[in-house]
C-alpha cells in the first residue's frame, strides 16, 4: 500500500527563511509518501499490530486502509467512571474495565476528567472495546504511549484474553515493540 500526501503551503516569512537557510527550492507544497505492507491479513482475526517509529505514518495507514476513524469515547463528567458503562450490567463493566488494566475500584468511583492520562487512556480502550460489535474493527491509535511498562505489559496481556473471549477485533499502532510478545496479535 503506497499513501500520497499532497498538500499546499502558504508562504510566509517562516517558509521563506527554511528555503533560504537550508537551500531548499520548493517550500510551497509538501509531499510525504508512506508505504506499508498489508498483504495477508486474515479475514477472521481479533489483534491486529501496526507497528513502527514515531512519525511513520501509523495513523494514516489506520485510517486509510481500513476507511474508518480512530475510536473515539464520551464520557458524562457528572458520572461516576463506571456508570458511564451504563449499557452493561455492573458486574460486566467492572470486569471490562479490569480486562484493560483498570482495575482500581476508587479509580471507577471518580468521573472521568479527574483521572490521570494513563487512567483515561485505559477507560477509552474500555469504553471503545466494550461498545464494539463482534466483528466490527476499532482502530485504537498510541496504544501504550501514555502509561508505563508494567503498565503496559498487564493491560496488553488482560486485554488480548479479553478480545479472544468477546469476538471482538482490533488494530493497534504503536512504536512499542515489546506489547508485540504480550498481545500475541494474529497478524503485525
């Protein structure tokens, strides 16, 4: 898969000062190609893995091949993290909430915008995951990046049992390789 970007740039005194320092000839547009192999990827899968570095183009890729947004929650800042799962039966909603590593009973009492930003991170995987149909792809973008290791290392491993007991299916992109080992996806 070959993804071009092309767009127009105004010219300013910033774009002139860049063509003039650095000698460039053309600062009036940018183009960007990013490149991906996405051959052989199963039609029946429940992880799916975009890896690469920052700034390589995983989030276009996501969006491109697959024609879908980035999965997106909203969440009610007058409830409780929990009761924002209101769709599920409490006892479902905290076990969701723990198959993405969140599992802090204070921390679901809170509402939302008091959390940290691994916090919330983890309760919008849960949130997206957890309104999926089996079958239906959500494309989850960072994943890892806002929280540490450990962090990362049990919320991969307790989310990957959890997509594989609920059918539902997801693509990563992260510029982490070691969720690789703990995911175990069907396809990277």
């Amino acid at each position: 898969m070959k993804i071009n970007l092309t767009h127009t740039v105004e010219q300013d005194k910033y774009t002139d000062y860049l063509a003039y320092a650095y000698d460039l000839q053309d600062t009036s547009k940018s183009d960007v190609i990013i490149e991906a192999k996405l051959e052989g990827i199963p039609s029946d899968f429940n992880i799916g893995v975009v890896y690469g570095g920052s700034g390589t183009g995983k989030t276009t890729i996501l969006k491109n091949y697959f024609k879908i947004g980035i999965a997106e929650a909203k969440f009610d800042s007058n409830k409780s993290l929990i009761s924002n799962f209101d769709w599920l039966e409490p006892d479902e909603a905290a076990r969701l909430l723990s198959s993405m590593g969140l599992a802090s009973v204070p921390t679901w009492l809170r509402p939302f915008h008091t959390l940290s930003n691994g916090e919330q991170y983890r309760a919008q995987l849960a949130y997206v995951i957890g309104r999926a149909e089996p079958n239906e792809t959500v494309l989850i973008d960072e994943f890892t990046s806002v929280v540490d290791r450990n962090v990362a290392k049990a919320m991969s491993n307790a989310m990957s049992k959890y997509l594989k007991r609920h059918n539902k299916r997801v693509v990563l992109a992260s510029c982490h390789y070691d969720i690789i080992e703990w995911l175990q996806p069907d396809w990277i």
